[in-house]
C-alpha cells in the first residue's frame, strides 16, 4: 500500500526559501515529502522535493507517500497528510521574511503506517526563533494540526526539527505566512481582582493556539476562514446540564458597523451564538459555562468575540449586558447598547491575559457569562466566539515540561496531585489580584430597558426625520412586569375595548406611562396580527406612528405595550363624547400629522407599507394634540411600488374601506388614500361614518356628504361646532381634496404626499389668517385661532368604559374585519 521513496539531498549549510508560493510574498505552504503540488482550500501547498533553494541543516532526509493517496479526493486536506518528509538529524527550514510582523506556523503531523519506518515511533522537539514550540513529541495516531503565532523581527523565521537520540523526526506539511496588521495586539489587559490596569505584553512571546471555539454548536472549517483557522463547535465544553441555546443569524452581521473585520473572525462566528436559555422562564438565574483543560503554569492570551445577533421571536432586537468571568473573576461587563453605539449585529472582541496565577492546579479554565438578575427583563447572555492561545513562558517555551508553576515548582517535577495543597495556598494568596476594567466596560449595572429605549425614541423624535431600523426596538416584557404595571389588569384601568381585547392604562416602576393591548383570551384577531404588529412597529419609528415599547408573549397571552397617549383617539375629540370640540386648525393639524405617517409608510421604505385600516379610531393623540397613527395588526408589505398586489381576503374597517379594493381585491397605497378621505369627511363633519340614528338619507356620511358636495352646499355638512370659525374658501378646498381621496378610482386619487402637500399648504393659510385676525380684531379674535388651551374633561361613558383617553377599536358595528 504504501511505497516508499528515500532521497537524499546535499548537504548545505545554509540556504532559504524565498517565496516559496508565488502567491505573496512572506507566505509559505508546504507539501512536505511530496513530489507533487496540491491545492488544498484555493491554496497551492508545493512540494518541498524539487525546491532547488529550499535548506535543510541535515545530511539526509526522507520522503515518504502514501499510494493508496490517489484515492483520496483531490483538493481535501487529507491529501497533505498522504506524505511526510522525515528528520533522521537535526534539520531546519529558514524562510527568508520580507516584512516584520506576526507570523502564523501551522504543523501538520500524521504518522501513518508504513513499511520503512514506523512513523509512530518518532521521537523529537521543534523550535523557531529559539522558542521551543513542543518536545519530546511522540505523535498521536490521528492527524493533529499545532499553531503558533510568532513576532518576527529578523530577516528570516527559522523552524527546526530536533530527533531525540536515536529517533527521527518527521512532518506532512507545514504553512508559515504573516498575519494581517492588528490581528494580534502588542499587549492585552490582565485579568485581576484589583483596579489597576496592568497589561502584558505579547509581542516578545510565542503563541500557541490551544482553543479556538465557535459558540453556537457549529464549527466552522479552515475554508470558510480567511486564515483557514478551524474553529471547534462549543457544545463539547459544556457541562451536561447547562442552559445554553444555540442560536444561528449570519445574515444580522454587519462588519462596517464594529471595530473588527473578518481577518479577526469570520461572519460564520459573529454569526452564531450561545445564548442563555430564557425564554420560558424570565427569573432564570445562571451563567453559561464552558471548561477547559490547559497546561498549568503558563500564562494564557484570550480573545472573546461577541455580536448581538439576537432578536426575539416577533423579530425584536434584545437589549443586553451581562458580565464575563474567568475562574470566577470577572473580566469585563459587556453592554451592548455601548458597542458600537448599540448597532444591532456590529461584530466586536475583547481581549484580555490570564496570567498563570488564576489557574488551578488542574489546568481548568472556566468561563461563565452571566447577566445582572433583573426582574424587568429576561435575563440573556452569550458569547459568540472563543480563542486560547498559551503564551511562552521564560524558558522561552511553549512545552508542559518547561511549566513553571505559580508557586515556582517546576511543572514536570514532581506529581501534580503532591503540588494541590501547597499551590492552591498560593492561589488564595494569587487569587487576590488585581482587575482589569476595559475603558468602556465601565457600566457595571445596566440602567432601566426602558429609560434607554426613550432616549432613543426620543432621539429619534427630535427630527422629523425617518429612522428605519431593527435596532432601536420594541422589547420583550415579563408577564409579572406587565401585572404590576396595570395592577393586575384592574378593570378600573381600562381605556379601550375592541375586537382584540382591553386596552389598560399602566405605569412603570420609573412612572412611564404605557398603554396595554391585551388581547382577550378568544381573541378575534389571531396571532398573525399580534405578530404583524409587533413586526411593523419594531421596525417603523416615526413621531406620527405610535411607538411600540414592548410586547409579552408569555403563558400564551398576547399583550402589546405602547407608549400612553394622553388624548385618546381623534375620534372621540369629533363625537359621541364629552370632549371640547377640536378647532379648524388643530383639525387640520391632526390631519397633517396622520398623513405624515402615512406617507411614511408609504415611502419610507424600498417596499411600500399599506396600512389598511385608517379610520379616525386608530389616530391617537398625545397630550399636545399631536396625531399618530395607531394599530398595525392589518399592515401589508406591498410586493413593488409599482405593481399592485392582489389579496385574498378584504379586511378593514366597515364605512373606511376602498371599494375598489372591495371589489377587486386590488389593494394599494391608494386604498389607505380612500380611508384618509373617509377620516377627513369625519372631520369636517364631526359624525360617525354610520349613523343608524339619523334619517334614512343621512346614514351614510360619504353618500349623504358627496351629495352634498358636489351641490356646492358644504354648509350644510359642516360640523355646527365649527360654523363661523372657519373661511368657506377653505372649506371648499379641503371638500375638493376629500373629494378627490373618496375616487371611485384610486389612480383618480392623490398619493399621500400629494395630500400632505396640500393639506400642510391649507394650515399655513389657516394659520397666516388666524394671526391677521389676532391684528386685526385684537385679542378677543383668539377664540378664532383656538389654539386656547383644552381641558381634559369628558368622560364619554360606553359600556361602563371611560372612552375618553381610548387607545382602542371601536363601538362594535362599526367594524367588519374579516378573519383569515
Ligand atoms: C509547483 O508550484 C511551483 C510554484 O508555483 C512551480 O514552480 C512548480 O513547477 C510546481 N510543481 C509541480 C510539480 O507542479
Ligand atoms: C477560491 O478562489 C476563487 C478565485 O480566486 C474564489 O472565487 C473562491 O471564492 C475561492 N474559494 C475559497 C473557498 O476561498
Ligand atoms: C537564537 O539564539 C542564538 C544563540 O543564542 C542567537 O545567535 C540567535 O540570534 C537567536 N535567534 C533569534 C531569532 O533570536
Ligand atoms: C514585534 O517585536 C518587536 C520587538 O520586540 C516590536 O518592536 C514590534 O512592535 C513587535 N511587532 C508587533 C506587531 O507587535
Ligand atoms: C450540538 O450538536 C450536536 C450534533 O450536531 C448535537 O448532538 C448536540 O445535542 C448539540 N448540542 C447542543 C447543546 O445543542
Ligand atoms: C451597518 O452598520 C453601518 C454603521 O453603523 C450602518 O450605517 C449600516 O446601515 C449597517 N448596515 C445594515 C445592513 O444594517
Ligand atoms: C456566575 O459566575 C460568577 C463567577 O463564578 C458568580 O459570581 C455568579 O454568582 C454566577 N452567577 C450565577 C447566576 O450563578
Ligand atoms: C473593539 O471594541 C471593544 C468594545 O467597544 C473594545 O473593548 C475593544 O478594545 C475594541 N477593539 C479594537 C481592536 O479596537
Ligand atoms: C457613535 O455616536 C457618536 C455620536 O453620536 C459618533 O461620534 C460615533 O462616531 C459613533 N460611533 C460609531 C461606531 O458609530
């Protein structure tokens, strides 16, 4: 099977390799022992045989193969382990180095089986640079790749292969190229219980990697690295009974938005995580924990990667701070919200040295990550990506046999077991240490969720401007926070009734005021709804779109939690309550608002948003009269601006819907427009859409008002309260604009910026004759502008419910939505 092939070269002192691959320069890939070059992972490994350059300080030299090799797939790593050159003497490669910096040694060792020689018994050490990598070295029957990362800062990087006394030495194929600039830093920060921030320094030692962990349950292979790095699922790490949840978001990382690039870890790291398993249980209380077994007596370098790629079953993004221990001393607390200005997916990592004296005797190194228990959250924590590399010692080695141990005892004198007493003394002692404290880690305690998710709405509300963002984001309340904010669920909280269920007013232990949607256990608006909801709204912020605050999903409740909106609905400020009436202006003003928002969806982002179900119910206002638009569950994504989308089933409010969307099932921007013009005949009319109680001809608002209209007698549709207070020429414009809205057609009808246009040109107009009145007639012509204060009075009684500050759907009747 396997033949075997001696050459024997010349003797020579000393020569280099220099450029070896043609690839770049600094970057050597071997196919040791082999005549043949191979491409492994788009890189060429060249043969070592024919090289006329290449330096061995050795009499001879073997090459051995495999035959049965061409089997073997061509291009797979194992074609580098089919041949090996073997070391009866002392012998050394020497490349030749372009540019200092750190260098990455891969070894590659397979001892197969072969008639000449049995590799196995290989007995031998390596060095470069005058570190010993390992000693003593018998090989271990599997293939084993050994990594080392050097600094260089001499014209060339030597390896040497040293057979103990009547061995030999061998190896299958080896890399030496230069890492990229800021891969590894100069100095890292140690781990240590006292406050003063000492460092280490790394650029004088060897390193050797021990570990390199991708959290998440999956490992990622040297190919899909740029350093073909292999990185090792997490799960073997882990104790039998931990809480970890492997979660997988590849497409949520976003290299431009953290401080590292993909030389320093590949997407399909930052892209997976484990995460602490909470979801079933917000008072989970426990670190996720991973255990390692190092050699004692070395100090090791550790690089933590983390990227929050976490969002919550309705597609929320999880606020998150939690802090990173090392044998039971913490390394740094992590808030995410301070990495990257809390840019959702922003990849970044922490390094950090433990020095020796932390370890145990045993070589355990213990990682935990833990969040601050917090009752007003779901605890979470995780960690993306691990790396351990040990640091030489100085011996200048990197071999268990040249341990030092923290006690000065000498790592391969006596049994490890005769040491435990005497050292673990010594490590109370060391144990005492000194901390690191990462200059942004400085948060210990995260603040309240929920003052910093205002900050950010309000941040976003300062501009106009449109914020399209996952990251800024609605958050997963405990059902036991909700409770307590409404006191659990006190009928005398109730704000609103609808088809979905209660709407409760509740405070917060920081006295924010919300607004809960909770929605009746026979709830006529399913889950797809709760979930559109929460989908549109975590993903729309705008200061005319009612802003989500939260949700709970726990014990199968279905509870949506907004911000409070003083002033109820737009409806009951126009009828059928106690309310003062609102002026022409801050009529006009209501309408600016809600088209606002409107147009917002619309246009805000690459793919239009169609509310469907505009109505003077789901425009909510805050306590200066400022409009929002409220209630998303209907929302649809429309397929392309410019195609129209055909739906299924035609759901909406009876009285607002589109009757070309009722017959023809086409559903459009346009449909939204319509609704608006029903809102705006409301308005102006301050009347239901539907009034059973009036005469036969005056039930319906738009037959009786288009009629009407069209005739020229807008006077006699005019809401009473309004008579006098308002130009007729205004009102004909704004007739005009309605009537266009209410087209049979929807190409007829303006778009939403056409009609935010004109409606914001009829409140300057309003607003310019309201300060020509005020010079004109003096102050008593105020009353005109009515931009006088309003109390907030009326307590307009339906069902026992005080429907004033209303957040809610509507007097039954009112309503027909269809259920999928
Ligand atoms: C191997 O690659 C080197 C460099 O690219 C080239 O010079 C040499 O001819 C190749 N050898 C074989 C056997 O293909
Ligand atoms: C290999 O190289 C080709 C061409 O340079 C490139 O398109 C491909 O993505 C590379 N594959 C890997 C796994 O790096
Ligand atoms: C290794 O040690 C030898 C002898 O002490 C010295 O001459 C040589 O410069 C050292 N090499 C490196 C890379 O430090
Ligand atoms: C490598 O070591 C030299 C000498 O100790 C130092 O000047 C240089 O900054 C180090 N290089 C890096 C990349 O750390
Ligand atoms: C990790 O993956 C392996 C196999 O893919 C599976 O057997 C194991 O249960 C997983 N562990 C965890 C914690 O998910
Ligand atoms: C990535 O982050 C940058 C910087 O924070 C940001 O501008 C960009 O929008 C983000 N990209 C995505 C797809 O989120
Ligand atoms: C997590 O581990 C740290 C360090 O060992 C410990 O102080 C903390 O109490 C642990 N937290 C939990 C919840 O077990
Ligand atoms: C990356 O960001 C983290 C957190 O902000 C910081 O601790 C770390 O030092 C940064 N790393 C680099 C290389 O800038
Ligand atoms: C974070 O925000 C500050 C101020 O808003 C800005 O100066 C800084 O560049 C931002 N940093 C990142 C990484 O986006």
């Amino acid at each position: 099977m396997i033949s075997l092939k001696v050459s024997t070269l010349c003797v020579l002192t000393l020569l280099c390799f220099s450029r070896v691959s043609s690839a770049s320069s600094d970057t050597f890939f071997l196919n040791c022992g082999s005549s043949q070059n191979a491409t492994v992972n788009n890189r060429t490994f060249v043969s070592d045989n024919n090289l006329g350059r290449e330096i061995f300080d050795s009499t001879q030299t073997i090459s051995l193969t495999a035959t049965d090799s061409n089997s073997l797939p061509p291009g797979t790593e194992s074609t580098l382990f089919q041949t090996a050159r073997v070391f009866p003497e002392e012998s050394t490669y020497r490349f030749k180095i372009d540019q200092h910096g750190w260098f990455l040694i891969r070894l590659y060792f397979l001892p197969f089986p072969s008639s000449s020689r049995d590799l196995t018994s290989a007995r031998f050490s390596v060095s470069s640079q005058n570190f010993t990598l390992f000693r003593h070295h018998k090989p271990s029957t599997t293939s084993v790749v050994k990594e080392y990362s050097l600094n260089i800062s001499t014209g060339t990087l030597s390896l040497q292969f040293r057979p103990e006394v009547g061995s030999f030495a061998f190896i299958n194929a080896l890399e030496v190229f230069r890492l990229p600039e800021n891969l590894l830093p100069e100095e890292a920060g140690v781990i240590s219980t006292q406050s003063s921030k000492k460092t280490h320094k790394l650029s004088t030692h060897a390193m050797e990697t021990v570990s390199r962990i991708n959290m998440g349950n999956l490992s990622v292979s040297r190919d899909q690295d740029k350093l073909w790095r292999q990185w090792d699922a997490d799960s073997t790490y882990m104790g039998v009974a931990h809480f970890g949840l492997p979660v997988t978001n590849l497409k949520a990382v976003n290299f431009s938005a953290g401080n590292t690039t993909e030389d320093i870890a590949p997407v399909y790291v930052y892209g997976t995580a484990t995460r602490l398993n909470s979801e079933d249980n917000p008072n989970t209380n426990a670190n996720l924990t991973w255990t390692f077994k190092v050699d004692p007596g070395f100090d090791y370098f550790l690089r933590f990667h983390f990227c929050n790629i976490i969002v919550d079953p309705f597609g929320s993004v999880r606020r998150v701070s939690f802090d990173i221990y090392v044998n039971s001393q913490r390394v740094v607390s992590v808030d995410m919200s301070e990495v990257a200005n809390g840019t959702f997916g922003a990849p970044f990592f922490v390094d950090a040295v433990m020095l020796k004296a932390m370890m145990g005797l045993g070589g355990d190194l213990t990682l935990s990550v833990g969040g601050v228990m917090d009752v007003s959250s779901y605890p979470l924590s995780f960690l993306n990506g691990l790396e351990i590399l040990k640091l030489s010692n100085d011996k200048r080695s990197l071999d268990a046999s040249d341990a030092v141990l923290p006690d000065g005892s000498l790592g391969n004198k006596s049994p490890r077991i005769g040491l435990i007493a005497g050292v673990s003394a010594a490590l109370c002692v060391a144990l005492v240490f000194c901390v690191i404290c990462f200059a942004w880690c400085a948060r210990k305690r995260r603040n309240r969720q929920m003052q910093s998710g205002d900050e950010e709405i309000k941040e976003i509300e300062t501009g106009e401007s449109l914020i399209f963002s996952s990251s800024k984001i609605g958050y997963r309340y405990p059902l036991a926070l909700i409770k307590e904010a409404t006191n659990d669920f006190n009928e005398s909280l109730v704000i609103g009734v609808g088809g979905f269920g209660k709407v409760y007013k509740g405070v917060l232990s920081d006295k924010t005021e919300i607004a809960v949607k909770r929605a009746a256990p026979k709830s006529r608006q399913g889950l797809a709804e709760f979930k559109t909801e929460i989908e549109m709204l975590s993903q729309f912020r705008h200061r005319h779109l009612v802003s989500l605050i939260g949700y709970c999903d726990e014990n199968s409740e279905m509870i949506i939690v907004y911000e409070y909106m003083e002033k109820g609905t737009l409806k009951d400020h126009l009828y059928d309550s106690e309310n003062q009436r609102l002026s022409w202006r801050q009529r006009l003003e209501i309408c600016v608002g809600a088209a606002r928002g409107l147009h917002y969806l619309h246009t805000g982002s690459a793919r239009a948003v169609i509310h469907r179900d505009v109505k003077s119910a789901n425009i909510l206002l805050d306590e200066n009269f400022m409009a929002k638009v409220a209630d998303f569950g209907l929302s649809k994504t429309g397929p392309d601006l410019d195609q129209t989308h055909v739906s299924t089933a035609v759901k909406g409010s009876f009285g607002y819907l589109d009757p070309e969307y009722l017959t023809r099932q086409q559903l459009t921007e346009k449909s939204d427009v319509y609704s608006f013009g029903v809102v705006m005949l409301e308005v102006l009319c301050g009347r239901p859409v539907i009034d059973p109680s009036l005469p036969r001809e005056k039930v319906n608002l738009i037959e009786w008002g288009m009629k009407l209209v069209k005739k020229g007698k807008m006077e006699e549709i005019l809401d009473p309260f309004l008579d006098g207070k308002v130009k007729v020429e205004e009102v004909k414009k704004y007739c005009e604009l309605t009537e266009k809205c209410l087209a049979q057609n929807g190409v007829e009808r303006p778009t939403m910026g056409d009609l935010l246009w004109n409606l914001e040109f009829m409140l300057q107009v309003q607003a310019k004759d309201e300060k020509a009145a005020m010079v004109d007639d003096g102050p008593e012509a105020s009353v005109v502008g009515s931009t006088v204060q309003f109390s907030v009075n009326g307590m307009g009684d339906i069902e026992g419910v005080s429907m004033s500050k209303v957040f809610a759907r509507m007097v039954v009747g009112e309503e027909t939505r269809e259920r999928d």
